[in-house]
C-alpha cells in the first residue's frame, strides 16, 4: 500500500469521526432544545425578553454548528483534492 492511499484512508476515518461526532452533537443540541422549550414554557416567571433571547442565542448556535459542517467539509475536500493532484 503506498502512502497516498494510507493518507486518503486517514482522512477518510477522521471525516467518518468528525462526522459522527457532528450527528451526536446536533442529536444532544436537539434534546436539549426541547428540554429547555417544555422549562420555558412551564415557567410563569421569565420575560417574553428573555424567552425571545434564549431562542435568538438557538438559533445562532444552529447556524454555527451548520457553518462548522460546511467550512470542515470544504477543508476535507480540498485536502482530498490536494492529495490527488500532488499524487499525479
């Protein structure tokens, strides 16, 4: 076996890792997201502001975990094309 395909089978387990770990992170944000929603909307006690704070803090949360999957991607991508065009 030559050395590109051991480095291409490397990246390929730690893409498999990253993205595993991904999935089990956005699993838990998503639990985690209910739990706080049913607490929230059981308690009498907290400002509408602050209810519509938590939920702008959510969604920038999700929207940086997407651009994470996206911008790791790209790099595993250009990694792989690097690896191509250095092998040729």
């Amino acid at each position: 076996m030559d050395k590109f395909q051991t480095l291409k089978q490397m990246m390929q387990t730690n893409k498999m890792a990253f993205d595993y770990n991904f999935t089990m992170m956005m699993a838990t944000y998503e639990q985690n997201k209910l739990m706080l929603h049913m607490f929230l909307n059981q308690s009498t006690d907290i400002p509408a502001e602050a209810k519509d704070a938590i939920e702008t803090w959510l969604q920038s949360y999700r929207k940086g975990c997407e651009n994470l999957k996206k911008m790791t991607d790209e790099g595993y991508q250009a990694v792989e094309k690097s690896m191509e065009s250095s092998k040729e």
